[in-house]
C-alpha cells in the first residue's frame, strides 16, 4: 500500500470481516483476503449464501452461510458489535469438512442501544435457521465478546420456562419464557474475555471524578501517574498492594455512580408513564399533559470517557502471563487511548449500559453464565492474549456446568497474532485444534 494512501480508523472499524475474495479489496496488489493472507483462501466449490433474519421479536439480523453441500456440522460465529460474517477461521475450518455461519447481530457496528437480552432472540434465529436447513449439530464459537453472548445465550436455553429471564437489568420487560431458544450442541471459547460488562468493570480509570469533565483528575487514583508506579511502555510498571486495593474499590464506585445516573434516567421516564395511565390524566390540562410526555420520553445518553485504564495493560506481575505491555483497544498506548474520543461504551442509553457495559448489572458475564452451560465445551487460549488471563481461564474452567471441558493453548495475541512466524500460522493451529476436537465428538 502506498505511503500516502489514508488509513482509516475509527471505532467502527473494529472486528470487523475481512475480504472473501480478492476482488473485494483494494487496488493495492498486495493479499488482503483472511487476515492478509493470500494462502488462506475459501475452499474450491463453497457457496456462500447471504441470509436475512427475523428473530421473534420482529428484530433483524443477518450473516453468511460457507458449505459445499455435504456437511452435517456447522458453526456459528457472532459478536455483539463486530462483524464476523466472514471470520478468519472460515477456510480452515471450511476444509476440515463443516460449514461456518458468520453472523452480524442487530447491534452490529453501533452497539450504543444494545440490550444483549435481546440478542438471544437473534442467536436462537440463527440456530432454527440452520437446523431448517439439516445440520445435525450446531456448535456455537464465541470469540472475544462473542463469548459472553453464547455462554449468556446457552445458560437460558437451556433453562425450561419459566425459569428463564423476565426483564432486562434497566427493568422493562423482556420474557425469554416466551422465546423459542434451542440449545446448541457444543460450545467453543476462542479467546473470550469474560465479558463486556466485566472488561469495562476492571478498565473503568476512577482517577475520573466528574462524568462531565473528561479531564477531571485524582492523581492519587491514576494509574497513568508515575508517582504510582507507572513506567512508560515498553518498560513495565509495578502497582503496590495498597494502590491496587484502592483502585479497584474507585473502579466499583465509579460504575456505582454510572448505574445510578442510568437508573435515575429510567426511573423519571417511567415515573412520568405511570402517570400517563393513570385514572385522569386525559382530563388534566393540555399543558400538563405535554409536559408529561415530554418527560417521558426524553433521555441522554451516557458519555463514558476514559476506560482503558486496566492496570493489568502494563503491570505484569497482575495475572502473570508471556504478554507484551499494552491493551486491547490502545495498543502499546493504552495511556493515550484512555483520552481518545470513541472508545467502547463510549455514547450508550441509560438501558444499554446496564445490559452490556455494566460489570455490575451485566449478566452477559462468562464467569456467571458458564455453570448452567452443561453441553461439550472446547477453550482455545491464546497465551499472550491482554483480555483473558490464565487465572481467568482456570476459574472458568472450574466453573463449567459440564465435566466435558477441554483446553489448548496457543502462543499469540488476542488478534490471533504470534511473537514469530505468521497469523496464517495461528489460524491453522486454531482449525486443526477444533477439528481435532470435533472428531471426537461425533
């Protein structure tokens, strides 16, 4: 690519496909096709079939269907934001012999009103669609946030109604026991962190004191100050006990002080609905009657700045692992990152930061959902990954509703990038590890 060609950049170009052929990329001459490679390339005879889906709920989604015809097992990638209709893992998995559905949620690209109660009704879309269609087995693969969303969606599938949720965290009403939620045969946890929500709770900087003031500043609870132990990346830095405690108490106190904004927000809009179904109101003066509309319905979203400021980016004695100083989000700079404009969570409705941002209110959480997760799970780790660490992935695993539970371990980065050689590497690891696994579980 030429020196002075723009790159773009851009929260929304995170996660998202890749180029399926090469005439979809640019005019550059060089691979652009499954992570840059022109080696991995879709199998001779696949078809690829868009498909349009309408959950339950009357909702939209949508993906792309890889077969050559013959399969009897296919798998299923989605992601609360990002796209995963054409995964990185598609060819190879494509020439193990199953067929890969890439799906694209409703949330997909703008998760600023995301509710993950509702994406369930997509996931279970998916999964009828595919059995329609004479799959004999259908295996989830929950990647990154796709992780907390599958485990969040097989936890309540396989829940007999009424069991199930009645609600979202904000409170309005979303009854799952009136959803058709078939379960999926296995479950695969390719480098999943634990969940939104909790990935937020633990990178949440509390040395932010005012919501409104994006440079409002504790020192004493920075961990970008150097006077708390912070080093400038590449070199690590090195937290005390004493801070780490506060800090984490600041983290939780700061997302107490989100939820109770988002509450607050949501308790006057449904104070004022009330009174509109109350007896009377149609007789109350016209003036007082706008003024409670108005009321009800207008809202502001929630401007959360500043959450990359998890002191595991460049502490690495916190969850000890082979991983380089840096963050999912900021790369090598997660400092800089902590103050750019457009990070996650970083404009959501009051209703979307309970269900997904929220590690308190949350309950697309891995670690809560995993025990009532009792079909065959697979857990491919990437030792060098910034989002999942292997304490984190011991608990999970301890955690697990099903006693069928296996773990590989493969050295490279969230993204699925190793130390040395290639990603092309890493993504035939990764197939021959699920291929490997699938055929035991015939």
């Amino acid at each position: 690519m030429a020196d002075n060609v723009p790159q773009w950049s851009g929260s929304s170009a995170f996660l998202h496909g890749f180029a399926r052929d090469d005439i979809e990329g640019p005019p550059s001459g060089n691979p652009t096709t499954w992570w840059g490679s022109a080696k991995l390339a879709l199998p001779e005879g696949v078809t690829q079939t868009m498909v349009r889906l309408q959950a339950e709920d009357g909702a939209h989604s949508r993906g792309i269907l890889y077969r050559r015809g013959d399969e009897t097992t296919v798998l299923v990638f989605a992601h609360p934001r990002g796209d995963f209709s054409s995964h990185y893992l598609t060819p190879v998995l494509l020439d193990a012999g199953v067929a890969v559905f890439g799906g694209q949620v409703r949330s997909f690209a703008n998760d600023s009103d995301c509710i993950h109660e509702s994406l369930l009704a997509d996931v279970a879309a998916e999964i009828r669609y595919l059995r329609s269609l004479g799959f004999e087995k259908v295996v989830l693969v929950g990647n990154s946030g796709g992780g907390s969303l599958f485990s969040f969606y097989q936890a309540q599938a396989g829940i007999e109604p009424p069991g199930r949720l009645t609600d979202t965290p904000a409170g309005d009403p979303y009854d799952l026991n009136a959803l058709d939620l078939p379960q999926a045969d296995a479950l695969i946890l390719l480098a999943a962190h634990l969940g939104e929500g909790l990935y937020a709770l633990n990178s949440l900087d509390p040395s932010m004191v005012d919501e409104s003031d994006p440079l409002s500043w504790d020192p004493s609870l920075d961990m970008y100050n150097p006077d708390n132990g912070y080093r400038e990346p590449p070199e690590t830095s090195r937290y005390t006990a004493d801070f780490l405690t506060r800090y984490r108490e600041a983290q939780r106190a700061r997302c107490e002080r989100l939820d109770a904004m988002a509450r607050e927000d949501i308790r006057r809009r449904r104070e004022a609905r009330e009174a509109m179904s109350a007896p009377g109101f149609a007789d109350l003066p016209l003036r007082t009657r706008l003024a409670t509309i108005r009321r009800s319905e207008v809202s502001r979203y929630l401007t959360v700045a500043r959450m990359d400021a998890n002191p595991a980016f460049t502490d690495m004695s916190i969850h000890p692992s082979p991983r380089d100083v840096g963050s999912l989000f900021g790369g090598r700079d997660p400092h800089a990152y902590n103050y750019r404009l457009g990070g996650p969570a970083s404009v959501v409705t009051p209703e979307a930061w309970l269900s997904t941002w929220s590690g308190l209110a949350s309950r697309a959480s891995v670690p809560a959902n995993i025990p009532h997760v009792h079909v065959p799970m697979l857990v491919i780790n990437y030792t060098r990954d910034i989002v999942i660490f292997p304490d984190q992935l011991q608990d999970i695993v301890d955690r697990a509703g099903t006693e069928d539970v296996s773990v590989v371990e493969i050295d490279s980065d969230h993204y699925g990038m190793p130390v040395s050689g290639t990603g092309e590497d890493v993504i035939e690891q990764v197939g021959e590890a699920i291929s490997s696994w699938l055929a035991t579980h015939d």
